[in-house]
C-alpha cells in the first residue's frame, strides 16, 4: 500500500531548504509532489536528502544529511532519507496483493522493497 510509504510525519521540513551538496545530473522536475522526488532520491544510489520547490516541481538530490547548509526558504521542503522510511507495519511479509497489476510494470529490481516503494 503506497499510501502507508509516505514519510512520517515531523520528517518533512516545510519552509527550510537543504542547500548544497546537490549529486551532479541529479536536479530536475517532477510531477507528483515531493512523494515524486522522494522515489526518485530512493533509486538513486548515495542520495541521503533532498529539497523541493512545490511551485514547480524542481527537485534536488543531495550526497549529505541536511544538504551542505541549512537555511530558511520560502517555497522549499526538505527531508532526510534516513527519516523517510515506510512506517512500521506497512511492509506485509509473505503476503501478496494479488491482481490489478499495471500492464508492462512488472520487473526485479536490485536493492529489495525499499527500492521498489
């Protein structure tokens, strides 16, 4: 259930920027909020935080906790990765959501559920 991976709450800070230590090719747009950017920083090998800009979808993915320098923002959300983990209870082991699978999005992936979420 993707709704129960979404961070806890407390872990998103609103109005305060990660600034810095962004991964090189690793700032874009997104679609979807910061949930969006969130997925993105999991697939990303060394990506420990981000900050995100709702007004646009603009999206950095940092090499640090708390980016190089933390500072106040207007228009930011900031999160460490380490606080972005599914709540307790939502991973079901030995268990199947079975049917209603996307067409063409069935794959393996490396790095377990996490990486999936």
């Amino acid at each position: 259930n993707l709704n129960c991976a979404k961070p806890c709450p407390g872990c998103i800070m609103i109005i305060f920027d990660y600034w810095g230590a962004d991964i090189t090719g690793k700032i874009f747009k997104v679609k979807g909020g910061i949930n969006a950017c969130i997925r993105e920083c999991r697939k990303t090998a060394g990506c420990k935080s981000l900050a995100f800009r709702h007004s646009d979808g603009q999206c950095w993915l940092k090499d640090r906790y708390n980016g190089q320098r933390s500072r106040p923002q207007t228009d930011r959300l900031s999160i460490n990765m380490n606080c972005a983990k599914p709540r307790p209870g939502c991973i079901k082991k030995i268990f199947d959501y079975w049917g209603a699978d996307i067409s063409g999005k069935n794959f393996k992936v490396k790095g377990g559920i996490h990486t999936c979420i």
